[in-house]
C-alpha cells in the first residue's frame, strides 16, 4: 500500500469499522449502507476531492448481496487513489445521496437508478438520464436480455424480412 | 435535321422537363445537418478543404430541415432519438432523399442490442446506404453520386407528392 | 412508434425558477439537433430575453449500450467496441482498456510497444485538440479555421491509416502490445508532421489568441473556480485552466510517460480563453513527446510473449504446433481471467477517461464500466452558464468540450 494511504486507511477503519482489502494495488474498503455519508464526509476531509467515478456492479443471481456500489476517490493535492465499496440487497436496493458533498454524484445517481434500479434516497431529481424516460426495466441488470436481433442469414432471410419494421414512406 | 444543327449553332441546348428539372435538383442539393456520432466527423472531413463536397453541390450543410432536401443519417440512431428523427424527417419539404451513412444507419452495425435502432429504414425510408465504420469521405461522395444518377433517372410520375 | 417525448413546464418544476412557471421567462429547447450542440444534447434553456437564467441538459440521445454489450462479447472481440466510445480518441480508449487488461491478467507489454503507443497516443490528443479548435472557433464564425484544422487532421490520419489500415476506429493497441509492426514509411512521416505543425500553431496563434472579436466573445465568459471544478469531478483542459496542476501522465503515469519531459500548462482564470489557450498549449507539448518518443524508439518486438492471452504472429502458425493450439484457443474460447477487479485510469484530451473492469474468472467481462470525462464535465455546464447569453452559451459548450459517444456511451 502507499505510504501516504496508510494512516488515511487506518483512520477510515477506526472510525467506520469496515474492512480493507487490496488488490493489484487498488485499496477498496467495504462500508455498509448506513454509513456511507458519513463515509463520504470523512473521505472528503481527509483531502479527497474529487469523487473519479461511481459505478455498481449486478451478481445476479446471488439474491444477498447482489448489488456492490462502488466509489472511487482521486486526493489532488495528495496524489493518492481510494475506493469505496457498499454491498446492497436484491429487493428495493437503496442508499442516501452524497449529491451534497461531491456534486457530481447528482446525474451518476441518476445513472445507477436508470440503469441499475437502485434508489437514491433525498436525491433532488431522480429520474431517467440515458433511457427515454417512459423506458421500463432497468438495463443493466443480469437478468434483462441483451436485445439483439437475429441476424439474417440466406437460409432464414425473408422470415425476418416479414418482420422487420420498414418505413414505407 | 436543319433545325438542330442551326439551333446547336446558335448556342440553344433543347432538353426535356424531367431532365431539366433532375439537373437543378441535382446540382444544389442542400444536406441537413444530421451528424450524431462518429461518421459525423467523417461527413465533415469530406465537407472539408481536402475532400471537397462542395465541388458536388453540396454548398452548405443547412441545420434546419425546412431548408434542406438531403438528409444524410451520420451515425446511429438510438432508441430515444427515432422519434426526433422521425419528425425532422417529416417536416423536411418535398423532394428530400435519405442516405443512410455508415453501418449504424443502415442495419444497427456493431451495436446489436437493446438501446440502437437496427437501421435506420425502421423509421425513414433509405435512398442509398453508404457502407463503412466509418466510411471514407470518398465513399460518402461515391454515395451521393449514386443518388445523384437515382434522381437523374427519376420521372415526374415516379415523385411522391 | 413513441412520439417525441413532450415536457412540460410541470415535470421540471423542481428544477427551473418560479417566473418560468409564471410565464414570465420562455423554456426553449435549443433541440438534439442543432449545429452548435456539438453531437445530440438536447438542452432546455430558460430564457428571460437574452439571457439565460437556468439551462438543463438532458442527454442519452446517444446512448449505446456499450458497458452491456461488451459483457456479451470476450475480452478480445470487446475491442472493437471500445473506439466508438469517446470517437475522436480511438486510440486512447483501446489503451486505457488495454492496460485494464493487462493489470487484470498481470501481461506485460515489450518497451517498442510503449513507445509506439505513446507517440499514437499523443497524436491522438493532437488531431482530437484540432477538431476542437475548429467546431468551437466554427461556432463563434471563425469560419477559416475549420478548414485549417481538418487539413491538418488528414496528415494525422494518414498515418493512422498507414499504421493500421483505418483512419478513425482503428483497433491497432491491442492488450499486450500492438496488432502489429509500423511500416517502414511512419518515421519519416512523423518527421514531417514535426517539423511542419509548430509552424501551422503559430499560425491558428495569429489567428485567433490576439483577436478582439475572439477576446470579446471568451474573455471572463464561463468562469470556474478550482473549488467548483473539483467538486463537478470536472478533469482535463477544464481543471487545468482554473489552476489546479492535475494530469494524469505526470501524477499517475501509465506506460512510461515518466521517462518524457514535457510541461502540464495551467492557467487561473478558468474561463473560456483560458481553456482555449491551455489546449493550444497542450497541442504543442503533444508535439514535444512525440519528437522525443521517435528519438528513443527502441528495436524489437511489438508484442508480449504471452501467447496464452495474446495471439501468435501469423507466420508462426504454419510452424509452430503450440503456436497453432494458442490461436485456436484464442479465437474459439477466448482466455480466462483470474477473478478480481480492476480500475484504470489515462489522461484522455477531454479529463479522466478511466475503466472499470471486474472479472468473475470466465473468459468475458463480468463488468466494464467506463468512467468518461465528458459525463462528469457536461454537469458543470448548467453552473457555467446561469445569466450569460445565448451567444455565450454556446462558447461555452465549444469551451467544455464534449463528445456525446463519451457521455452516453
């Protein structure tokens, strides 16, 4: 681990009890979900200004916990890279907003919401960013199909030329 | 016999309606503005000094539809936007011409999934396809010539009204 | 088919001001399509006259599906997805996805191939500062200089071409390595864009940086604090030009950046010139690295020697047994990645371009998510421009520099 992480971490630990674990030198520590504003606060006062990224990932079919959000810090002015990881349940996945505190959570919550289905919870605005916002299903999820179209061999060609939708003027 | 060669003489070149009227059409045919992703950067280059459209009429590229009677479908469409398109196509004055640029506006490309439109003829209907990922500016004018010969070809009977 | 999805002033009530509601300012939807948008971003601006009061963007006309798909797709037919993200900087998406997956199987890469990707990498950042420079200064009339920038971009595309065979969405950095050799006829070409370019700059500097009318319509227009960018997640050019020294290839440097000298410009203003000026900086430094990457280029093979995740030389095929059993390998199953997850981040020409990448031990991504810049970037905007006019507006989302493949992915 850096030298200058070390005491940042172990701050984190004492005061939020969670855990640290690193991999191919990323340090990421487990938070639960009650805790991550004030995770978040901490995070920032200890000089990590800029929240890099905020993305989750879907295990289905694992039911408990099936979502991880995951939060990635930048300290500008440190030079040190932290991450965050929350794990969530499958029925009505939620967490509180950190919209305060690094204002660009705003529309990656939005984003986690459309395509994930997690809910914000005392988000200002939360409702579809990249889907059309009468869009049903959440699309990132294991469980919603890709979507493809068959593709059209010769052997198969005019069945799907029947179906496919042309615009005939 | 008499008539033509003294006709030809005099500097009077005779034509008929049709063709006169695909010439005009032709040689200014005004694109819209339509450029979405990546093959908009290469419809650019194309309008750009190096490969020149304008030497093929194309003068301007007009981003409003009620000025434009090409509309040239640069990148892919995307489920949210096949209802603009849809409208910036209908309110497009008569005749107008689609070229379906690129693999995206033709069948879908590389992205065969939920959020892409699977070509654009879903929504429009397509004159010439231009093929590519995404095509060379000389393949976009290679394409507009073959509309070009398509319009050429066409008679009066043949346009929608 | 859905019709155009209408809004009313009633669904944004939360987010414009109450004389909206009154009826005493106009929402206007300066639309997805329109010339100065920059690609499909559709912004609804409140207007009191002239000036803007509140400007909302709503995005997502581009997007793609790319995170999904390339879930669908093994690590290496995934890489033809990735150059269509951010498209006018093909060549560092598939690096910071290569180096992605270089962390996650432990892969290294022979040091030709790092100098290589440096010097496409940098021309890269130049062609994608140059069509920059020219939509924006397109937007604000400078009509000429469209024309300057994409004469130049063809010779940078040449070589793109020579390189790989495809002038935009080349696929040519490959995890590992490259696909293959350069030609012989790249240095010298390179060697020509050296010596002629520096000059092309000072020219677009007589054009533009003394220009009252460009002073009038970018001076003091769409300021932001280093405090307020920080906070936006904003990185790039934008974070550079309000004073904060941050660029990833000399605070977190990637394949070998270190061993260049090159400066990281700054200026404190943080306005639209301040911005513009930082860029042209930045093309000029890109220049820098890449006379001193041709210097040092050193012999040898472009490709790592790992032939369970990278594929054989073709030549080999017909000799070699394992040579043949690895490419077969490759291209039925594909290679299986050990378990874990990685996060990787480059210095894209727009900010932070980083990825995500998670894998569950099977031989395609369990889960990539790319972090683009533009999205982060573009959520500054409705900040920049509360009570600027319309004709500022869009200096300043010249200014911001977005590519709508970036922020929709």
């Amino acid at each position: 681990m850096d030298k200058k992480l070390q005491p940042v971490v172990e701050q984190l630990e004492k005061e939020l009890g969670c855990t640290v674990s690193e991999t191919r030198g990323l340090v990421s520590l487990s938070v639960p979900a009650e805790k991550i504003v004030a995770a978040c606060q901490q995070v920032k006062d200890l000089g990590f200004a800029l929240l890099s990224a905020m993305t989750a990932v879907d295990y289905w079919p694992e039911e408990n916990p099936r979502f991880h959000v995951i939060y990635q810090f930048t300290s500008v002015s440190g030079n040190m890279v932290l991450g965050l990881r929350v794990p969530l349940p499958g029925l009505n996945p939620s967490l509180p907003t950190i919209s305060h505190i690094y204002r660009n959570a705003n529309w990656r919550e939005r984003e986690l919401w459309d395509m994930f289905g997690i809910k914000f919870q005392g988000h200002p605005d939360l409702r579809r960013i990249l889907m059309p916002a009468d869009w049903e299903g959440h699309p990132l999820r294991k469980d919603y199909p890709l979507g493809y179209e068959e593709p059209q061999f010769t052997f198969n060609f005019d069945e799907i030329n029947l179906r496919k939708p042309y615009a005939k003027e | 016999m008499g008539i033509e060669q003294k006709m030809g003489n005099m500097g009077i070149a005779t034509t008929t309606l049709e063709q006169a009227v695909a010439w005009s059409r032709t040689n200014a045919m005004w694109p819209m503005l339509f450029g979405l992703a990546c093959c908009a950067i290469e419809m650019m280059s194309a309008q750009a000094a190096h490969y020149d459209m304008s030497r093929f009429g194309m003068e301007l590229m007009r981003p409003s539809p009620r000025q434009s009677d090409l509309m040239i479908v640069a990148g892919r469409v995307s489920r949210k936007m096949a209802p603009v398109l849809r409208r910036l196509y209908d309110q497009m004055p008569e005749p107008k011409w689609v070229i379906a640029m690129g693999d995206c506006a033709s069948c879908g490309g590389v992205f065969n999934n939920y959020a892409i439109m699977q070509g654009v003829d879903e929504v429009v209907p397509v004159d010439v396809y231009v093929a590519g990922c995404p095509p060379r500016p000389e393949a976009l004018i290679h394409g507009v010539l073959t509309l070009y010969e398509k319009v050429q070809g066409m008679k009066f009977a043949e346009m929608k009204k | 088919m859905p019709d155009v999805q209408e809004i009313t002033v009633d669904d944004l009530k939360h987010l414009v001001s109450e004389r909206a509601i009154q009826g005493e300012t106009v929402l206007l939807n300066m639309g997805p399509q329109h010339p100065s948008t920059h690609g499909v971003l559709r912004l609804l601006l409140e207007l009191d006259g002239e000036i803007v009061v509140s400007c909302i963007p709503d995005i997502g006309f581009l997007h793609t599906g790319i995170e999904k798909n390339m879930e669908a797709k093994t690590y290496q037919k995934a890489e033809v997805m990735t150059d269509r993200l951010d498209y006018l900087n093909t060549v560092g998406n598939i690096l910071a996805y290569s180096l992605a997956v270089e962390k996650l199987v432990d892969l290294d890469v022979p040091p030709r191939a790092q100098v290589i990707r440096v010097i496409l990498t940098e021309l890269q950042r130049f062609s994608s500062h140059l069509v920059w420079l020219g939509t924006s200064a397109l937007d604000l009339a400078a009509m000429s200089m469209f024309l300057y920038c994409f004469r130049e971009r063809e010779q940078i595309l040449d070589i793109l071409e020579m390189c790989s065979g495809q002038r935009m969405m080349t696929t040519y950095i490959r995890p590992g390595g490259l696909w293959r050799d350069v030609p012989v006829e790249f240095e010298a070409a390179v060697r020509d864009i050296l010596k002629t370019f520096p000059r092309r700059i000072d020219e677009y500097e007589a054009l533009l940086t003394r220009n009252p009318l460009m002073l009038d319509r970018t001076y003091g227009i769409g300021k932001l604090t280093a405090e307020e960018c920080l906070n936006f997640g904003v990185t790039g050019p934008m974070l550079r030009a309000s004073g904060v020294k941050w660029d990833l290839r000399k605070d977190r440097p990637y394949s070998g950046y270190e061993q260049y000298d090159f400066e990281v410009p700054t200026r404190s203003e943080g306005d639209v010139y301040a911005r513009y000026l930082v860029r042209l900086e930045e093309m000029r430094q890109s220049l820098r690295i890449v006379g001193q990457a041709l210097n040092k280029l050193p012999m040898g093979a472009v490709r790592s020697n790992n032939f369970k995740f990278v594929p054989p030389q073709r030549s080999e095929i017909g000799v070699s047994m394992e040579a043949l059993i690895h490419h077969f390998k490759l291209w039925t199953e594909g290679f299986n990645a050990p378990r874990g997850f990685v996060y990787t981040a480059v210095e894209s020409p727009r900010g932070e371009l980083g990825v995500y990448l998670e894998s569950n031990g099977g031989p395609k991504p369990y889960r990539i998510h790319w972090r683009t810049p533009s999205f982060d970037n573009l959520q500054s905007l409705p900040l920049m421009s509360r009570g600027v006019l319309v004709a500022d507006l869009v200096a300043i989302i010249g200014s911001v520099d977005i590519v709508l493949g970036d922020v929709d992915r």
